[in-house]
C-alpha cells in the first residue's frame, strides 16, 4: 500500500485520508540492527520477545531480494528509486521490518516528505515473514518506490494505477509465479473507493483495491513497452488529472487512444493473447449463457448491464446437450442494441485453438455478425460474445443482445471442425516446423458392451490439434482416422471375426487401445484404452440390436481463482 492508506484485510475497519501533507510522513521506525547491499539498508531487531525479530541471515536475504527487483525493474526502463539523502542513515534505500498484523497489510511503501515527487522507504512485516519476505512483494513495494519518485497523486481513487502497475511488477518480477485471483471483468477498470470503503468489492480488499486488475497492465507492456508505464506516471506529474486522464495522455503520445486500448484488452482477456503462458489458459466467467438448440428458432433476448471500463461476457452453447443426436449446419444471428456512448466493440470468439475472434460490424449503436453454427453438441468448446463499455464516464448501460440460429438440414456435420473465423488478432504464434502428435479426451464409459455382430465402433474423442488416432482391439488394428481441432465423432470399421476371438476380462485381446499421431504419421502420443465386453448371443431366437454407447456430455466448468491469503500494499 501506498501513502500510508492502510487498505485492511478486515473490511470493518476504514482506509485514512490522503497524507501528503502529514509532518509524521518523516518519522521513520527506530530498530536497532542493520544489514546493508549495494543499493539497500535492511533494518531490524534480534529481541525474540517481539514477534517481529529476525537473524542478520534473514535480513540479508531481504536485501538479496530487493537487489534481484532492483535488477529487474531498472533493466525493464525505470529509473532507480530517488535517494533520500541520509534519512535512515544514508543515501540507499531503507527496508524496516516491523509487526504490521494490526494493518493487515504485508508490506507498505511510505513517501518521505509528501511532495511529488518524493523518495520513500518500504515496511515489511516481520510477524509474517513466509508471504511477505518474498521476491513479489519486495518487487511490487519497490515499484511503488519507482512511482513516487515520478508521480504521487493527492487523490485516493487514482491508487487502482499504482496497486495494478504494481502488482504487475510483482509478477513479472518473480516469474508469473504463484496463483492468480483475476478480474472481475465486470468491474471498471478504474475502481477505487476514494473514502477507503467496499465501493468496488464488499469482501475482498485484493479486488477492491485494484490488485487484480493487473493483467491490464501485462497487455500494456506487451504492446507498448515494458518502460510504458514510466510515461503514464510522467502524464501525471505534468499535470494531466487523474489517474485515468494521466494514462489515456500516454496513449495518446503512443498514437491511440484509452477507448481502443480497453476494447482491445477485452478481447484480449476472452482469448488469452498474452504472451505469459498462465494467463493463455484462463477464462472469463460469462454473465449469461445461451443454449442454441437444434432447430430454426428466434432465441430469448438478454439485457447486460455494464459499467464504463467493464466488460461483460455472453457464453453461447451449441446443440441441446445429447450427443448422440444427429446434427447439421447452420448460422447464428447476432445482434447487439448497444447504448449511446459506450464506444464499443464487441467480437465474437469460437473458443477452440486456431481460431481468431470475429469483429461484429458496427452500424451506428447496433453490432451484428452471422457466424457459421452447427446443431451438434460440443464437449468443451462455446462461443463467446464480449461487450465492453470503452467509456470512462458512462454507467448502467443496458446492452440488449438478439440471437436466432438458421439450421440447414439439409448439410449433416459433426463436432470436429472449428467455424470459420476471420482477421487474426493479437498475438500469433509461430507453429512448430515439426508437427507433434496432439492431446486426446476419449468421452463415453470406461467399459464399452458391444454384439459379437457388431460392424463398427463409434469414439467420441476431443483433440487438441489436428493428427490422427490410431485404434486397435487387442493386436488386431482398426486403422487411423483423422482428428481435427475440438470434437471429433469417428466410426472404426471392425474386421469381421475379430469380436468372436475376445474370450474374458483377463484376456489381452478385449482391450480397445487408441493412440494419438502426428498429422504426417510417424509420432505417437497420448494413447488411451477401454475394455470391450462382448454381449452373448442366443441361438434360439433372434438377438435385439446391442445398444450403442452414448458419449456424456461434458460441460466445460467457469476457470476458478485462487484467493491470496492475505493483501500487501
């Protein structure tokens, strides 16, 4: 935490007022034993009776981190932290190890003199040394000391720009290490109570201070520059306003704009374009989920209320959820009543590898797309539509989304081929020059009962990129059928007799053994087995058909996150 704001853990007690002014700002803590780095003082007390004492082995550990975020950080484009001449006894940064439980906080960054812009010093809290002697928060405290060395604002709410950036750094920092408690993508981008209230979140003070939002920050220096921050907090210092109005000045300087960066970044956030790996996998949680059915029909309406620099999610599920039904092509219909002044654009995401988002076309204050569809009910795979409101100033505004789905019966299709997509957007990532063999999910019972008449076996089986699946019934091969992206409904020819020769359970030959490979061949991958019992066949009358397994239907669950055990500031 920043200026003395003690942002609490215990939502009962309240956050203090701006302390620019505050002569008590220069009060440093007295502790009586130091450890010193090339750029860093570590101060502490050895007194076991406190709860806060540590050994001079930990104490340089201390100073070792904070010289890896120095590293860091000033190799990333910033500037070191500004010298406080020979408060805390010299020129180098100092780092008090105190007992902070009664904040809550693990650590604290403090200006010096509360101007701007200002030197400063961090506290750490020696009474929880395992979560707050640790190279992400030092980084992120240290980051709060390269701010205040550009820029402090007088103003509480701008503290989501230094909590986000920061935390940002503390991730980048220690190697995106950890677990991620993300979003909500539904809350403003620019949240902060500026009384040091629950305006944003009532239970969670890592979301309601603006720690969460740090992803936003990841896209910024993906896009424009590690250092980019640097000239947001420049914008400030110079006068731009707020914290909001500091960072749209910097993109402007970059030739865009704050409405275009946000709108981008939603799209972003639905398809995981980041170049970290943890934050590729994840996924928004959606506000409303439409079920498309499969048949011709006009949809329910949906309302989706969203605030300015907030997004909100509409996951649309294909099919009816019975797998084993017959299904066609079709064309889903999107259209999108946006309200007046919240510049958005809104796309459209098949959630599959390899496809990109679709830019609904924008005609006035409504956005439609007609996107290729089908009837068939996919295991793990849904559309997505992202409304963002790219306003900084409008609220409570009421999207109104029209859906209708067009089947043509006419085209059978099975659920192993992405829709077309169009315009790659984000990052792209270059394809391995030598193809691998992908990852395979075999849905349906771990025992599969078939006939000894029986012709052909039926997998459902999720892939994830294209190649082939190689089956075989204990030695004897089936052959190899294509898999492509998503779900793939494959049929296996069975040679005749093979089914007669399967004698028991114990018998190597009733095991069903199926193996991904490379598109080119060669390559083997993942394989997976199932055991095949065989139904008995009366000679005395004829035998009813055996009943075809069904594949369940899978619902992808809503990605989870991790809540942080405590918040630092």
């Amino acid at each position: 935490m920043r200026l003395l704001r003690r942002l609490l853990v215990l939502a009962a007690l309240a956050v203090g007022a701006a302390v620019l002014s505050s002569p008590a700002l220069a009060a440093r803590p007295g502790l009586p034993d130091t450890i010193g780095s090339t750029h860093f003082l570590v101060h502490f007390e050895t007194d076991p009776t406190h709860a806060d004492s540590i050994t001079a082995t930990e104490a340089a550990d201390i100073a070792t981190l904070a010289e890896r975020a120095y590293a860091a950080e000033t190799a990333d484009g910033y500037s070191a932290p500004p010298s406080d001449g020979v408060l805390g006894g010299d020129g180098r940064t100092d780092i008090y190890v105190m007992d902070l439980s009664a904040t809550g906080a693990l650590a604290l960054s403090i200006p010096d003199n509360g101007t701007s812009p200002d030197s400063g010093y961090i506290e750490l809290d020696g009474a929880d040394p395992e979560d707050s002697f640790t190279l992400h928060v030092v980084a992120h405290e240290l980051f709060h000391l390269v701010q205040f060395g550009i820029w402090i604002s007088s103003s509480p709410a701008d503290d989501w720009l230094y909590e986000g950036s920061a935390e940002w750094m503390g991730f980048r920092v220690d190697g995106y290490a950890g677990s991620y408690e993300l979003g909500p993508d539904e809350m403003s981008l620019d949240c902060l109570d500026p009384t040091g209230g629950v305006l944003c979140d009532l239970t969670d003070p890592y979301i309601g201070g603006g720690y969460s939002r740090w992803p936003f920050f990841e896209y910024l220096s993906e896009k424009f520059g590690t250092s980019f921050l640097a000239s947001a907090f420049a914008q400030g210092q110079a006068g731009a306003g707020s914290a909001t109005a500091s960072l749209a000045a910097a993109l402007a300087a970059k030739g865009t704009t704050l409405t275009d960066t946000y709108n981008a970044w939603s799209t972003v956030q639905l398809t995981g374009g980041y170049s970290v790996t943890p934050l590729q996998t994840l996924h928004p949680t959606p506000y409303a989920v439409v079920q498309t059915g499969t048949a011709s029909a006009t949809l329910p309406v949906n309302h989706v209320t969203v605030n300015h620099l907030a997004t909100r999610y509409v996951e649309l599920v294909k099919g009816n959820g019975d797998a084993s039904a017959t299904c066609y092509q079709a064309t889903l219909t999107i259209v999108v009543s946006m309200p007046a002044g919240t510049l958005s654009k809104p796309m459209f995401y098949w959630d599959v590898p390899g496809t990109s988002p679709v830019a609904l076309t924008i005609s006035g204050n409504t956005a439609s797309a007609a996107v290729p569809w089908d009837t068939c009910t996919w295991a793990a795979s849904a559309g997505w539509l992202s409304l963002p409101n790219a306003s900084t100033t409008v609220d409570a505004a009421d999207f109104v989304v029209n859906t209708s789905i067009s089947v043509d019966t006419t085209k059978p299709a099975a659920p192993s081929s992405s829709p077309t997509q169009q315009s790659v957007y984000g990052q792209v990532v270059a394809v391995p020059s030598t193809a691998l063999p992908p990852d395979i999910t075999v849905y349906g019972p771990e025992l599969i009962t078939l006939s000894s008449s029986d012709k052909q076996l039926r997998l459902i089986v999720s892939s994830g990129g294209d190649g082939l699946l190689a089956a075989k019934i204990g030695s004897t091969s089936l052959g190899s059928l294509k898999l492509s992206v998503g779900n793939n409904d494959l049929r296996y020819t069975i040679p005749s007799g093979v089914l007669n020769s399967v004698r028991s359970s114990a018998d190597l030959s009733n095991l069903l053994t199926v193996t991904s490979v490379a598109p080119t061949g060669g390559a083997q991958g993942q394989s997976v087995t199932r055991k095949i019992v065989i139904q008995g066949v009366k000679t005395t009358k004829a035998t009813a058909p055996a009943k075809k397994t069904k594949a369940k239907a899978v619902k992808k669950p809503a990605p989870k996150s991790k809540k942080k055990s405590s918040t630092h500031k």
